[in-house]
C-alpha cells in the first residue's frame, strides 16, 4: 500500500471543461467566466464538500470558491478571468462529517428519537473546528461545544446545532484532513478583449495609391485610415511587406513568367533587399512603416503583420542558411509544390533540419523584432505547414514577453489539424465559413464551434473573401449575396474580417470554375475607387456600428438558433446573460427571391409571456414592430435587405404604448 | 527548448478506447479483439504511417500492428488479447518521406514532368533503407538504388518504385527516427470467459433442506446441484454462510426483536463462533463447505461466495479490534443507520480508522482464505459502502495472485458510483435493468451500457429479482411477466442472475407499496416446492439452452435495435462478426394482453437481399417461418409465450426449400 492514504474517500472524476486532459488550457478573455464541473462523489451516504481553487498569474495561493451540487453527482463553480496571461485552477473535496450528523440529526430530531448522544458526537466535530478557527471564531466554536455538552435545552441545542451562524462557521473550519485533490492544475490562457471582439480589414498596401498606376506607399496608407476607422474596423491587416523576390517571380494572373513591371506575390518574401526583417523599398522605410503603426493606434486601429514564414530564392536566409532549406540532388533547391502543381517563387523552410533550433530562434526573433516596431497582432500564413511545437513553442516564447500578442491562424485545412493549432495557443482562426451557405451548413458547423468542446480554445474570424478565396455564391449573387455574407460573419462570429475594398466593391469575377479572382491583386498593382456608386461602405458602417453597440454580439458561445418553417430563412439570437441586451437576427440565404416565414422565438426565456406583447427594432432598417407569442411572421426581399437585426425589449408596462426601456 | 526534439512533426491525439485518459484499463476477455483508433496528423502534406504497438503480460517487447487510415485523419488497428491478464498498448506514428515522394513521383509521371532528378531523392530514401535493414533485404535495396542511380530506363524505375515488393520492404525499414510515441501506455485487463458470459441462481443454502422446517446445510445444497446444472446454470451463489450474530438479531419480516427459532439474516456476519473465515455451524462444517465447492465444479457449476464486508455486534472484529469500529459517546458501538432508519443487527467498519492499513490487510486476507477454499467467484454486497481506494487495491492485490477471481459488485446506488467501482476493477455489476420495463427505457438503458465508453468497462449483470427487490412488474404480471422478464435478462445481457426458487415459483407476494418480498427469505426459514406445478423449470432450461448453443448471445456489445410500430413490442439482435449466428429476439413488454406489429429488420447487414425470402425459426416456441423483406408480421400472446427468440439463416439457392444452411 506504501503511503497511499486510504482515508481519502472523495472521488473527483470529469473536470470540465478540460482539453485533452489538461494537455492545453482552456481560454477566456478578459472579464470572461469560467465555468468549472466535476463529478465529486464518495463511497456511502455522507455529504460531502467540494471547493473550487484557481488563481491568477500573479497569485501566489489558490483563491477559493465553494462549488454547489446540481444532481446525479455533478457540482459546479465559477470564477471570473480579471488579467492576461495564465490562470490555473483544480479541485478539492473532502467528506463533511458535521454536515452528515446535521442532516442525520434533522431527521431522528424530526421523527421524535433521543438525540441526547447523537448531540455529543455534533459537539465533537464542533469542538475540532474550534481548533482549526482563531480569535473569536475559536471562542464562539467554543462556547457552542460548552453549550451542546450541557444537553440542558434540547430543542436549544438542535436549533442551534442546525443554526445559519453554525454551519457558516463550521464550512470555514471544515476538516479536510483527508480532503481528495484533483491530479491535475488545469490552464486558462486569458487574453485581452480584442481576442474575443475583433472587426478586421485586409488591404494590399501597394494598391493603397490616391492614382491609378503609382505604386502604393505606407504613407498612401495612412491618407486612408481615417475612413476605414470611420467603418468601424479595429484591425487594419496589410499583406506582406516585404522585399519580393525576383527570381522565379508570378506574372499577372499567376503565370510562370513576369514580364516586366510586374509586381510579384508579396508572399513570395525576400530579396538583396533584407528578408522577413526588412519592407518593400517601394512601399516606404522602416520609419515609415512604424508611423503608419502609430497613426492606425491614433485611429482606434491596430496593424496586423503577415507572417509568412517561407522565402523566396532570394531571400538572404537561402545563402546564409543553406542548411534550413531543402537541396535536391541536382543543387538546386527545392522550392513548393503540390505535384503536379509548382510554386517556382516559393522555397519552404526545411523544418527538419538538424539546425531547428537555431532556425527556431531565428524565427521568434522575427516576431520580436516586429513586437518592437509596435506589432501587436499577427495573421500567421499556413500555419499548418509548419511543425505544431514550432507554434506552441514560439507562441508560448512570445506571449511570455508581450503577452497581448494576438496570433490568428490562416490554416485552410483539415478541420483536427485546424483544431490543433487553436489548442496549442493559436488566439483565433480562420474557418469553413466562407464555404458554408445553407441554412444546414451554418446551423451544423455553428453548433460544433459553440456547443462542443471546440468553443473552450478555437476563436472563430469569419471572413466572407480572402485575396485568395472568391466563393462561388459571391461570384453569381451580386451586391445582395456580399451583404449577405457579412451581416452572417458580423452576427456570426464576435470576430471577422473583409478583404477590403474587393468586399466594398462586390468585385466577383473569378477565373472559370474556380473560387479565385480574376486578376488577382496578389499578382498586380490594383487601383480601388472606394466610393464608386453602389459600394457597401454605409451598410458595412452600420453593421459594424451594431457590433459595437450591442455586447451580446461581441461574444460567439452565445449563438442560438431559432426556428423558420423556411429553408432560405436562418433566424438566431445572442443574448448578454443578464439579458439587458438581446439580439435576434433573420437572414435570407437566397440572395435572389423574396423569402417569407415563420420564426419561432423562446420569448420565456426573454422574460416575455405569451400574452405580452414585446418591441422588435429592425437596427439594420430602423423599422420598429410590435410582436406577440412566439411565432411572428417576417419577410426579405434580398434587394431591399439581405436580414433583420432586430433588438427585442420587452415593452412597459403601465406606460404609453410606445415608450420602452433603454 | 531544452531537449524537445522539435522534429517529431507527428501528433496523436484522442485515442480511444481510453478510459479517463488511461487512469483505468479496459476489459476484455480470452479471445475478444481490442479495436484501437485516434487522430494521427502531421504539418503540411507529407504521407504518414502509424503503427499499433500491444504486449501481453509475457510480453517483453512490444508487437506491432500497421494501423489504417479511416477517414478525416482517424486511423485504426485491432489486436486479439489471448492470455489472462494485464495488457497495454501504445501508438506511433512518423513523416513517410518515402511515400510521400512515391505518390509525388507518380502525379509527376502521370502529368509527364521530367522525373530525372526525383527518382534520385528517392534513390536516397531507399538507400537509408538498406542500412537499415539486413543479410537479403539490405542486398535487394541496395541493387535498387544502385539500379534507379543509373537512370537508364525511366519508365522502369518508375514501375520500380512503384512496385509492391519496395512498398514492403520500405514499410519495414521505414525510418522511424522523429517518430512520435503517444504519451501513455493504455491497459487492458484480460479476464477468463466467464467474465463475459455467466448465468447465476441464487439460493439461501438454509433454505434447501428436503424437508420443511429442518435448517438446510451444504450437504442438502449438494442434493440441488443436478437439478440447478441441469437448468443450465454456471454459477451458484450462496447467500452469506457465516456464523449469524444474536445481539439485536431481527425478526421475521424484519421486525426488531427476534423470536426464540428466528434465523435472522445472514447479512449480520459473526458470533462468538466465528467471523469472515467461518461457517455457520447450522450449515455444516468447513470441509463440508469445500466439498460442496468441489461437487459444484462435477456438475459445470463454481460457487459464488457473498463478501459482505460489515459485522453483527457479536462478530469478533468488534471485540479484537474496537478502533476499527464507531464508538459514540456513551460507550455503544455505532450500528448502520439511514435515519430515521436504523439496521441494529449490523455495525459497519470504519474505513477512516488510523488502522485502515492492518483493517484492509486483514479483509484481504479474507478473500485469499476463500480463494485457499476453492472459490473464484466473488458477489460483494453494497461495495459503494466501502471507500473506492479500497477496492482499487483489493481486486489488484487479489488479481496479482490469482488472476481467474471474478467480483460482481453489488452495487445498488448512483450511476456515477456504480460506473466508478466497474473502472476501478470489478468484473461485472449489478444494474437498473431491475427497474427498466417499457420500450423507451429498456432502450435507452441498453444504449448506454453498450454504445457509450460504459461498454469498455462496465460488463451487467441482469437480475429480474433479488432477495431485496421484488419489483412492481413482478408483482402483478404473474407467471408471464417472470418469463417475460427473464427472455429480457438472459437475451440483451450475456450474464444474468435469479434468485432461485422464489422466480422458479414466481412468488409475488410483497410488502404493501414497497418493492419488497413478504415474508421475506432473508429473515426466516423457508422450504420451497421447486417442482410445484406450473413452475419455470423447463423455460429457464430452454431459455439457457439457446444462450448456450447461440455464440452471439454470450456478448452484450453486440446488440442492435430494430423498430417495431408498437410500442409493446421491444425488437433486438445480435449476431457474430462473421454472421455465422444470427439471433433475433421480440419481447411482448405487455404481461397481460396479446401484442402485434410490424417488426423492421436490416436484413442487407445480414447479407439477404430484399427480393430474397429467409427462414426464421422460433427457437422458444420451436415454430419455423419464412419470411421476406425488411418488415414482418409478429404477434405474442403473454400467455402462451412472452417472446420470439428468432434464429434467422439465409435460404440454400439451389436447394430445396426447407433446407437452410446449419
């Protein structure tokens, strides 16, 4: 038996929530909550007690909470997340001895039997508690034990025994002396809001221009921070910025053979011009570069970097670190390919490589160097290209030195490895929703991202286009279908991002039977007319000014959906949990017809009778109407308004008919 | 980074069966196979292999499995355990460069891209191959590389490379250098058939004398023995044979004072002659015990002893070691309580003793004394009284000197609870079978025991009554609610239990409003008639011979249900792997009125076609059928017969049309 202690009879079973056993934390933003439950039970029918212990980064002891029973053995507690960085909690539970003999006592007391012993075994656990406590505490625990001893006031005593001021005391100094503590200290990785909420804008700086035909510049840039603030984004994200390499360089259109004046991918990154550490002379200096950091910050925005960790041929790492690459038997190096495709301006890194660590070091010391030019947010391109504990190493190296670093994962990929990226410290992803249009689509994957497992570490950021993705229901149903799109990634999801001026412009030629651009920017210098007649720039303002004003949709957990007897029609809602703010939102996946039904709305839930009669505001629209029961009748015509957002309230009562609660 | 080695680019993750990440084995027996799946993935788009590794309990090495990729990057492997005993296994998985490059080489072949410098990567892979490998192996390598080095005929090298014989020889001598091993080694615990596949008869050995009113011993038991084999029976369980305590002894019906000639119960263990280690004098002696345990075996039965670990206040424990019990106050030893109710004739141990070492060495020893005696078999009563450390140690303890012991836990409580003592070790449990009647919850309560990670550990044990429970259902069904319930037990669980002569004798008599029997055995002497008419005799021998001559019915994982359109009729199967024997069985869950409908059986699984007609032969009411299609006819009258235990065969093509195959 060696030192097992067999007295410990609590058992505490099915933590969750729990990733991989305790493998990767759990994460929560600021001000967040975290829900802790377990199965704790022990052998025979004593009570037990159980406490839920966390702590902060900067604590030095478990701060406790009290866990509460709720049925069939599963009890639960909470906490709330109030700084970034690591938060660690685990669980304790001890057979409670006082409160068997109370509950015991209650019921002989209330049948009528003797308790005149059963009262000294009471004082006993009493008198042990008085041990424990100190100051008055020990005294009054004291004087109960004395009392109890007398055995004069029988119906004294058991009231006493059975007292709130008795059992407050005695669960202070409860006897954990054979307290069962879980195995294992489980991790929240806390971050700040902008994990959670984020409102993203992608833009080729070099097509940032204010004429058609000059190569954009940092500082074009910042001439256009001003109005893409005024839409409400937080995040400003710039493709690469970097040298572009020349040899091997894409034509227009992704050809094999630039011609000259052909601009190149920016992705293929790297020339006698510097590498990772370096930007594009054509795009401005260095210093250029971090005013334009500072004057987003000025804005209300942050930069977003690219970090695509892969080179082009000329990149200086290819001379310096030959051993970092991959040399086939004919000397030259291996540059990417998915046989039969070629990607001649694109040489991987060799991860494999007996130098990893150095190539590690390296790679982290990009991210920093980027971190010092006032980066604080990273959209990481193919991470799954690269070794998972490369990411969770550099990820966890980095967050311990600037720990408000945001890191969102472009894996295009297979959803586990999708899904392992996030658990190994990934803050957001990108995701399936740009190819998900069905009302069965979105309810099944929206379900996986918010009520499995899956909401405790992955982040959604949904985006409706990339530079590289132009989905097929964007490329046939016109300036409705992109509304479309971005009210569901808007309401969706509390983060998501548009490739920007291709999304305010519904650009929707693509090459044929492909999701990609015709003429892709990625490949050519583009000029953008913002304001052409038509853009979406008001609408996509209004939504975003929703966001903003409503926090129950700056969460993703809280997603419901509710029912529509129409297939074209997905009705969901989103509710802060004290429900002073409660969003509804109707969207017409046809972006063709007219489509009309029936939504069910859980009005109980809402505090709402079925005979009252509640307010619905069509924020979208601004039209206001007054509902009752459950089922209401909506209608869209998509080239009206792709959706409602409505902001239900429940209506006054003895009040004019028309005022209603703020 | 320390020593990670950051080039192992496989992850594994979400391995199952796995129960709470490998605190507890599985359980299987002699023969049953291990179906081994998890995640497996690496960054980017290299080809992976994994392989299951397993060992016995002789095993000094490893014995690999090649796992197969499934689908959606789940792979799987299987193994067959053989031997009694503890089994593990691991996984692991590695970057295939070889046969990524193979599927490379053969798109660029396909597309007619110049391969000349590809085959010499592959020359390379191939050559770290033959140093790998030995003596013909490593000379057939090396004339392959040396053979592709001379890139004379391309077209074959390429069929070369392609060829079977190298894929073979390359996933022996794959290069497993960054393999990644998962992290923990998983258990099986192999246990010997009947751990699986059980039918038990209960009886009070007192009970069995041949004339009323004479106290039974074991040599009257030796006199059932015939009779109760000859039903069909494998295991015998003898309620409690120990010395039955005096002081505080109840009465019939369980009343507080016991009259001169009242047996009392034999729950209430030890008197001054003699504790755990002894027998009541009243049975017989010691060798008589073990010559019973000896003639059982004659007859194909083993003797289940009761391990009631609690004691009568006369039972020497109480004496020689007072610390291991409750003293209260005034000086009297605590009796077992539920308050208000309260069970004098008992006093339970107290697990928290500062002696719980010497307490449990002691009850330890017990075990190995009825081991010594013969007895392999253990029925433990009330386990989820005692501490789950306890049992945990107990059963491992017991197990590493005889492997073959079988517990059953009699553990009537909480699901949490009672799944909680099946993963710690007991081989099989009693269940809520007991309470299950309708359709809805028989099934749902077998989809839990047999779809959900319960199947991995928990093995049921069905008991249609206990000498505690006489339920409802018995109580007023009559004659063909016991046979109805006993077709439920002994067809959707491979083990299952009576007790005895009362279900022989569908004795239904209970306590008003309570589950109880009247006149209960467990407090007085009883003679039963087990000839009486109208007894169960030759159904429970018909029932247990299909069970016998029917391989499928001694699993329970196996079972399957098929719809029926009534919801009195509960229709299931099960069937071999190799569908060599095919069951299917329809209860009518009404004990009072005939039932009919439309049973819908999947009968492509079962290789027929839906044009074809097959043979259905009652193997209850001995009634042969064809039917065809998926949907058919059943209708049962309670008082002929409560169920269809169907053999189904595919018609012989060819034959005449009465013969099918055997």
């Amino acid at each position: 038996m060696g030192d097992t202690n067999g007295r410990k009879r609590v058992v505490i079973e099915n933590v969750a929530p729990n990733i991989d056993n305790g493998r990767f934390p759990i994460k929560r933003v600021v001000g967040e909550m975290v829900l802790v439950e377990a199965d704790i039970f022990a052998d025979g029918h004593d009570s037990i007690a159980a406490m839920l212990l966390y702590r902060g980064p900067d604590d030095k002891q478990w701060i406790e909470s009290p866990m509460q029973f709720i049925e069939n053995d599963r009890w639960q507690a909470e906490f709330i997340v109030e700084k970034i960085g690591m938060y660690s909690y685990t669980l304790t539970g001890w057979v409670d001895h006082f409160k068997s003999w109370q509950k015991a006592l209650e019921k002989k007391f209330l049948a009528g039997q003797d308790i005149r012993v059963d009262i000294l075994t009471g004082a006993a656990y009493i008198k042990g508690a008085s041990q424990r406590a100190s100051g008055k505490d020990a005294k009054r625990l004291s004087e109960i034990t004395d009392f109890i001893k007398k055995k004069k006031d029988i119906d004294k005593i058991f009231s006493l025994s059975t007292s709130d001021e008795l059992i407050t005391l005695m669960d202070q100094y409860a006897d954990r002396s054979f307290a069962t503590t879980y195995e294992k200290e489980l991790a929240v990785s806390v971050e700040r809001n902008k994990a959670l909420f984020s409102t993203w804008f992608e833009i080729f700086p070099r097509s940032c221009s204010s004429e058609p035909g000059r190569h954009g510049t940092f500082r074009d840039c910042e001439g256009i921070l001003a109005g893409i603030a005024k839409m409400g984004f937080d995040v400003l994200y710039l493709t690469p910025i970097h040298p572009i390499g020349k040899t091997n360089r894409k034509g227009k259109n992704n050809t094999l053979v630039a011609e000259p004046g052909d601009v190149g991918s920016p992705w293929a990154i790297g020339s006698e011009e510097g590498g990772h550490k370096a930007v594009h002379p054509e795009l401005g200096t260095m210093s250029d570069y971090e005013r334009l950091v500072k004057k987003a910050r000025e804005h209300g925005m942050e930069i977003a970097l690219d970090l695509a960790f892969q080179c082009s041929p000329d990149h200086p790492y290819v001379k310096e670190h030959p051993e970092w690459f991959i040399w086939r038997p004919d000397g030259t190096v291996q540059f990417a390919e998915n046989p039969p495709k070629k990607y001649e301006d694109i040489v991987p890194l060799y991860f494999e490589t007996e130098n990893w660590q150095e190539m590690w070091n390296e790679l982290k010391s990009v991210v920093l160097f980027w971190i010092d030019k006032g980066i604080r947010i990273f959209r990481v391109d193919n991470p799954h290209t690269k070794p998972f504990a490369f990411w969770e190493w550099l990820i966890r190296e980095v967050k311990s030195e600037c720990p408000e670093v945001i890191f969102l994962s472009e894996a295009f990929t297979r959803p586990k490895v999708k899904y392992c990226l996030a658990k190994l410290g990934f803050t957001q992803s990108y995701t399936y929703f740009t190819w998900r249009n069905t009302k069965q689509e979105l309810t099944m994957y929206m379900k996986e991202l918010t009520q499995t497992d899956v909401r405790e570490y992955f982040r959604p950021n949904f985006w409706p286009n990339t530079p590289d993705i132009l989905p097929e229901h964007l490329q046939y149903g016109g300036r409705q279908a992109f509304m479309m799109r971005l009210v569901l990634a808007a309401t969706l999801s509390s983060s998501y991002g548009i490739y920007g001026p291709t999304f305010m412009l519904y650009i929707n030629e693509a090459v044929t039977e492909k999701e990609e651009y015709l003429n892709a920017e990625k490949y050519e210098l583009k000029y953008w007319d913002w304001d052409q007649p038509g853009n979406l720039r008001d609408f996509i303002t209004r939504v975003n000014k929703i966001r903003k004003e409503n926090p129950c949709l700056q969460a993703t957990r809280n997603l419901e959906f509710y029912e529509t007897d129409n297939d074209h029609l997905l009705g969901y809602g989103k509710f802060t949990e004290d429900l002073s703010n409660v969003i509804l939102v109707v969207v017409n996946l046809d972006a063709f017809h007219t489509q009309s039904g029936w939504l069910t709305i859980p009005i109980r839930k809402l505090g709402i009778e079925p005979g009252e009669s509640y307010l619905v505001h069509d924020l979208l629209g601004d039209d206001k109407y007054i509902w009752q029961g459950e089922r209401n009748y909506v209608e869209l015509n998509p080239h009206i308004s792709p959706a409602y957002i409505f902001s239900i309230k429940k209506r006054l009562r003895r009040e004019t008919d028309f005022d209603y609660y703020m």
